[in-house]
C-alpha cells in the first residue's frame, strides 16, 4: 500500500527557479527519505530526515518534516537542468518493519 | 564498488515461461530488497531478506513469485509461470542495517516484458 503521497504529481519550472515538493503519509515513522529517479534508472538516495528532525539541508536540498501533520517538503534551490527526474518519499516506520514504503512520486521538469 | 548489480537488464518471454532476475548487493550489506515498479501501482515492495534470511515476502503478489538468497552476494527472484500482468521494472537494493536508519541502494531494475 502507498504511505507516501507527493504533491503535485507533475512539476515544471524554468531554470534557475526554486522547487518545491511535498510528501504526506499516514502511520508513525522513524525515518522519512527522498530519493530520485531519472528516467529509465535505478533511485538514488538524496536525503534522510529522522523522525525528531525537523529540517534538514544537503547542498541545494532542504528538507523539512512535521510529524503532526505527516507531511515533509522537499525544496531545490537554483534548479538546474540535470535536476529533471522523478522525486519519491519513503517512509519506514520501524517496529522490525524495515522495508521502506514508497509514494508515487513528483515528475519534475527543468525548463532550459 | 559497483554498486548494486541486475541482471539482466531487459527481459522479453512470453506468457507462461519462467523468469529469473538476479541480484549482486553491495559487498557488506546485510538487508536486500526486491522492489517492482509499475505506472499503476507505482514502486511496491515485495520482500526483503536480512542476512541472506526472508523476513517479510507479504508484498509477494501469487505463489508464482518466489525470491532466494543462498548467500550474501547472490539473490534471485523467480516468477513461474510468467503472466502479462507481471510486466514492470523489478529493482533490488541493498543496504546496511535497517531502513529504520539507513539509506537504500538501488540497482539499475530489470526490465521485464510479458507477452
């Protein structure tokens, strides 16, 4: 079952422009993760936020996380043109369940 | 390291043959995941092994799917017999120790065609 919802589904910009994304999900989590996928490739990870984080940053990423809402944010700054590609959250909720749940994902594009 | 190796990367059968995708994970890790990916019901997973155990196969689809992990470096998930609606990438990722706390390496997928 999907835990993760990212919104919006679609996502297209001009360079240089910020963008940003969002995950909601519905049960208790340990961890909450952001991975992309260009097209016709495996993911790659990009950030981990833990649960008693609230905001996280990784070069142009920053991430936040509110757990009373069950949702996180996902903002690139500067986007560039590699940035085109599918960006999923993935929750793991712990209590000896250790595979990650995906959401469907934000198809994001960098207009050139 | 290479990374999380598949193989193959395409596979084409026909409706009914077996098919075995193989996974190489990263040297020392000790939790494998088989993934499937699909336009409709988006990235599901199917089981996980830690330390070449099965821990949860409940994201298996039928009895058709099975998965093995003789040892660290070696898993297969084998679908028999295929059907058109297995059709989907299949990704396997490993990591070390648990998502709890850990980020997930993701292969490249194989692709896999069901006619």
């Amino acid at each position: 079952s999907q835990q993760g919802e990212e919104d919006p589904q679609a996502l297209s910009i001009q360079e240089g422009e910020n963008a940003t994304m969002n995950c909601s999900y519905k049960t208790s989590i340990n961890n909450l993760q952001w991975y992309r996928q260009n097209s016709g490739r495996g993911l790659v990870h990009l950030i981990l936020i833990r649960s008693n984080e609230r905001e996280k940053h990784s070069g142009r990423l920053r991430v936040t996380l509110d757990t009373s809402k069950k949702s996180s944010s996902l903002l690139i700054t500067a986007s560039r043109a590699a940035d085109t590609a599918s960006y999923f959250c993935a929750t793991a909720s712990g209590g000896g369940a250790d595979g990650l749940t995906f959401g469907k994902g934000t198809h994001l594009i960098i207009q050139p | 390291d290479a990374g999380v190796i598949q193989s193959p990367r395409h596979e084409v059968t026909e409706m009914g043959q077996e098919v075995t995708l193989r996974c190489k994970p990263i040297s020392g890790h000790d939790y494998l995941f088989w993934y499937r990916q699909t336009m409709m019901r988006g990235l599901e997973l199917l089981i996980y092994f830690n330390n070449n155990v099965p821990i949860d196969d409940s994201g298996m689809p039928e009895d058709r799917f099975s998965a093995k992990m003789p040892n660290a470096s070696f898993s297969t998930l084998k679908i028999q017999p295929s059907e058109p609606r297995d059709s989907a990438v299949y990704f396997c990722a490993s990591s070390f120790g648990t998502s709890g706390y850990n980020e997930q390496f993701f292969g490249p997928g194989t692709r896999l065609t069901v006619l």
